[in-house]
C-alpha cells in the first residue's frame, strides 16, 4: 500500500453508468406540473431536454451505457487519478487515511464536464444546433462550452452581469471554447426584457439566467436547454467519479469508512457516492457518507423537504427536495457553486432516509482547510471543493483523538484557478463568515405552504 498515486489505464474506463433509482429503498417522487399538480409527462419536457435524456430521467435501468463517443471525450482526461494525502496526514498527526479523487484534471477543471460532454451528444444525436444555457461563477458554462465545441454544437451562455464583470477569466474559457455569452439580464428574451423594465441596472441572479436560458431554449426549434446539476441525468453522468473510485481502492485493497464531497446542487457528490451508496444499500459496504454545504445556504441542514420549484423564476417543474424557498438568496459567499436553494431530489431522498449525513460549515473554516491541503498536497482547492476537505480533515483529527486508523475518501471536484481573488481575501483577512439567515429563509419558506406535500411522508 505505498502508492502515492492510484491511476487507471484508459482500459478501465467505466463502459456504463450507475443508475441509483431501481437500487433505491423506495421509488423516487415524481416531478409535478405545477399548474396541474399532476407528475410531468416526457412530452411535456421535450421543447427542452432531447428524448434519450429525458428517458435517463427517469429510468428504471441499473446499468446504462456510455456511448463510445461520449467514451472517447473521456479519455481526454479520464480515468482521473485517486490519490493519497499522505503529506496532509503527516500535517494533521492522524493515523487516519486520507484518499481523493482529482477531478480538476479535467479540461475545464471540474468534474462537470462530465455530464456536459454526455447532454453535448445526446443533443447532438437528436439533431439540435444550439444548446443555451446559465451559469453564475463560469465553471458550468465553461464546461458546456468545451463540450459543444467538441461535439460541433452552438452554445449560448447567459452569465450573471455581476459575475460576467467580476469573474472574466472563465468568460475567457468560454470565448476559448467558441461560446456566445451575454451578461444576464438581457433585451434578448422577454424574461430579460422585463426585469431590464423594471430595474435597468439588474445585477441578475442564478434565476433570472435561467429563465432567459430556458425561454431562449423554448422559443427556437433548432435549440434545447441544458442544466450543470441536481437533475437525475447529470448525477447519472457523474458516476464514472464512484465507478472509478471503487476500483482504484479495490486496487490497493483499501475499504472506505467515511465518503465525503461538498453539495451545491448535488452532481459531483452523488457521482462519487452513489455507486458506493449502492453497496450500503446491499449491505455489502459499511460506511459513513456526509454531504457538506455552505452554513449560508444550509439547505440539507436546515431547509424543509417539500415541493418546490427548481429556479427562482417559478418556471421549471416542482420537485421533491430539502429547499430553503426558491425566492431565498444566499450571501454570496465565494462558493458559488454551492449557492443553491434547494438540492438534487435523489440526495435528499437519501438524507430523508438517513443514509446520508448532512453537514455545514462556514466559509473561513474552509478556506483554513484549503491553505494547508494547498501547502501540503500542493494542489489549490476551488472553494466549494475545500468544504469537503474541511470535513475530510474534521474527520481525520478525530481520528487522532480516538486512534482509529480510519479510511476517509473524498471527491476533489476542481481546482481554484480562476478563485485566486478569494484566497487574496482569505489572506487578506477580509473574508466575511456570514450568519445563519434565518429570518430571509423562514420569508422564503412562508410562499410553499400551500406547494403539494409528499403524500407518504418519507
Ligand atoms: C459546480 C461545482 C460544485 C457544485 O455543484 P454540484 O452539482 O453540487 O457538484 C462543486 N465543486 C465545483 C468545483 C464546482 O464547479
């Protein structure tokens, strides 16, 4: 067990993706048309989504394969390496041992073009020309644009204004990667139009970029939508992550105790995850799992699981889901990625089932854990990823206290590039840790008393 590095051979890269709905204990809840209240019909989505993924959505299929197409992207960077933190471990004194999978090799330096290489071919295959689509910080957009690009496809990117003018490099990306993107809100949509209306000097938000984007998607033949998380097709994509993993440590022959990776919508966790959930399930592995998120957006922590809309704009349908109410705006902490009000419907169905355990932790305690995983592993950690190295390090200090030589695995899932001005903050000592909103959430949640409720109450 000396290895350093655990690598793959491109041999090994997984052939088909790991689908959790049929593993589950109980079947998922469906989406809800919400001027019906009844579950979305597939037809109802293909304005937007081509056939194939909507049939991933909500398929019963254990196993789905991965087109050799979608296969070959891959190879471009997969199978990613599984490396030990041995030089983390020696900082930290715990007789623990510490395992992460790098998915900052990837080209846009994420584990998202995972899924946007897939949804780039499926869209492909179905005939469409465009995909259109929103981003906060860039790093969904930046994905998307690489994916089309290999694939031959148009992408349109409406950006949140502010970050288009605070965060240019990954606007850079996607320039690279041949992407048109227009600072959100935009006279291009009548969503855009109409917030520019009422207040010409909108910042914009996650919501109102998605409104654009889907309105955009809606109104042109040749064009479909496409989404960077939380739905079941793209945590379906991310589980080459756990797919991976699992042979790696089989490799060295090492059993994890402890999972861990940071949830903004949920894909990057529920990639790695799930496949070793699946084993939990069978009773075949013995593990904890926690799913980290920003105490400024505690949604697993501290949200409600109910229906509620998946944007801010009310246009997407109701999903089942721990939400903290979809007109709630987080701080905006330097996690962007993490800045989501409610999360993948089939991670909370597993935190609803105690299967997965949620924690939260304020910015500054993440990025104390960043610096010493960078001056340690020498790798700098995007802010989002150091919330799963905070917990990762949490764990291996107890460790310590306790003697227990346990296996912690966590997902690295990218690198903090294009976030040096946080760390200039965090260094600076000028990062704020702001406090739980309670009061603005507790408004948030008023508006979905009268959403559906789960009729069984899991
Ligand atoms: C987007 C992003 C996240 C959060 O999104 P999930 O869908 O929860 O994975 C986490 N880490 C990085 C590096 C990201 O780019």
């Amino acid at each position: 067990m000396a290895e350093n590095k655990i690598t793959l051979s491109e041999k090994e890269l997984p052939e088909a993706w790991y689908n959790i709905i049929p593993r589950l204990p109980s079947p998922p809840a469906p989406p809800l048309n919400p001027r019906t209240g009844e579950p979305v019909k597939p037809e109802e989505l293909a304005p937007i989504f081509p056939q194939s993924l909507i049939e991933q959505e909500m398929s019963p299929e254990p196993w789905i394969e991965i087109p050799e197409e979608v296969r070959k992207v891959y190879r471009l960077w997969r199978p990613t390496p599984l490396h030990r933190a041995r030089n983390l471990e020696k900082a930290l004194k715990t007789p623990a041992r510490i395992y992460f999978k790098n998915e900052s090799v990837s080209p846009p330096g994420s584990h998202k073009p995972n899924t946007a290489v897939a949804q780039a071919y499926y869209n492909k295959k179905a005939g469409i020309k465009r995909l259109a689509t929103e981003t906060g910080a860039g790093q969904w957009g930046s994905a998307l644009a690489f994916a089309c690009k290999l694939f031959g496809l148009e992408c349109t990117v409406y950006m949140v204004k502010v970050s288009f003018e605070q965060k240019p490099f990954r606007k850079s990306l996607m320039h690279i990667w041949g992407a048109e993107v227009f600072p959100s809100p935009t006279e291009r949509t009548e969503a855009g139009r109409r917030i520019l209306a009422q207040n010409p000097n909108s910042r914009g938000s996650l919501g109102i970029a998605i409104s654009e984007a889907v309105e955009d998607a809606a109104t042109h033949q040749d064009t479909n939508y496409s989404l960077g998380s939380v739905l079941n097709h793209v945590l379906l994509h991310q589980t080459v992550i756990g797919l991976e993993a699992q042979k790696q440590l089989a490799l060295i022959e090492e059993k994890p105790d402890i999972l861990i990776g940071c949830v903004g919508g949920g894909s990057n966790f529920a990639g790695f995850a799930f496949p070793f959930i699946g084993d939990i399930l069978q009773g075949k592995l013995e593990a904890e799992v926690i799913a980290v998120e920003p105490a400024s957006c505690p949604t697993l922590t501290k949200g409600i699981y109910t229906y509620d809309f998946g944007d801010t704009a009310g246009l997407t349908p109701l999903l089942l889901m721990h939400t903290l109410g979809h007109s709630f705006e987080p701080p905006a902490i330097h996690a962007g990625g993490l800045r989501y009000h409610g999360d993948a419907p089939l991670v909370c169905q597993l935190v609803k089932e105690g299967i997965i355990k949620p924690r939260a932790y304020p910015q500054n305690p993440c990025f104390e854990a960043a610096l010493l995983f960078a001056r340690t592993e020498g790798i700098i950690p995007a802010p989002e990823t150091s919330h799963a190295i905070r917990a990762a390090i949490d764990e291996a200090l107890k460790c310590k206290e306790s003697g227990e030589e346990k296996v912690i695995v966590f997902n690295f899932s990218g690198h903090g590039h294009f976030d040096l001005a946080a760390y200039d903050s965090y260094l600076a000592g000028e990062l704020e840790d702001y406090e739980y909103p309670e009061e603005k959430i507790k408004e948030a949640l008023e508006e979905l008393k009268h959403f559906p409720k789960f009729p069984t109450g899991i």
